[in-house]
C-alpha cells in the first residue's frame, strides 16, 4: 500500500467545510490503495467543533500526527462567537478610522 502525507492545519475536531473536504479527501484515498497519514496542528481556539468528524477519521483508520499538546476535552476548544451587533460596531469605528 502506498502512503501519502497530508498537511493541513484544519482537521477534526474543529468543524466547517475545509475540515470536511481534507478529511473525506484521506478517507476516499484508503479506498483507491493509499494509506494517508494526517499531519496537523493540536486543536485551537475555534468556533465550531464537530466530535463526529473526528470519531469518522479514527474509525476509517486514518493515522493522525499533531503538533503541540493534544487537548481531549472538546470543552476546552469550543469559544463563544461574538454579538453580531458588537461586531458589526467594531467593524464599522475600524473603517471610519483606517
């Protein structure tokens, strides 16, 4: 089986589309004789997490190597989004000043 290295800093547990398509990317590629290894960072800060996503890449065999500390509590990544009234707030001040 040949083995192919994948670089990519979005990767499960953090969720959204780029996370989708890297991993289903590694996924299909097992399929057509190729044995991906996963080279990402430890999972960060991040607005959407999605522990499915990361249970689908362990339970189709898909080796992944992280840089940093890994963290096991997705409790711990998951962050509030901001008010979309305050943000659109600052957006605005920051363009009548730049």
């Amino acid at each position: 089986m040949n083995k192919v290295l994948i670089i990519s800093y979005y990767f499960p547990p953090m969720g959204m589309g780029g996370v989708q398509r890297t991993l289903k990317f590694a996924k299909y590629l097992k399929e057509f004789g190729w044995d991906p290894v996963v080279l990402t960072d430890s999972p960060k800060k991040y607005y959407a997490v999605d522990e499915s996503l990361l249970n689908e890449a362990i339970e189709n065999g898909i080796k992944i190597e992280r840089t940093g500390e890994d963290i096991t509590d997705v409790s711990k990544i998951i962050i509030k989004t901001p008010n979309e009234k305050l943000r659109k707030l600052r957006s605005r001040a920051g363009q009548f000043f730049f």
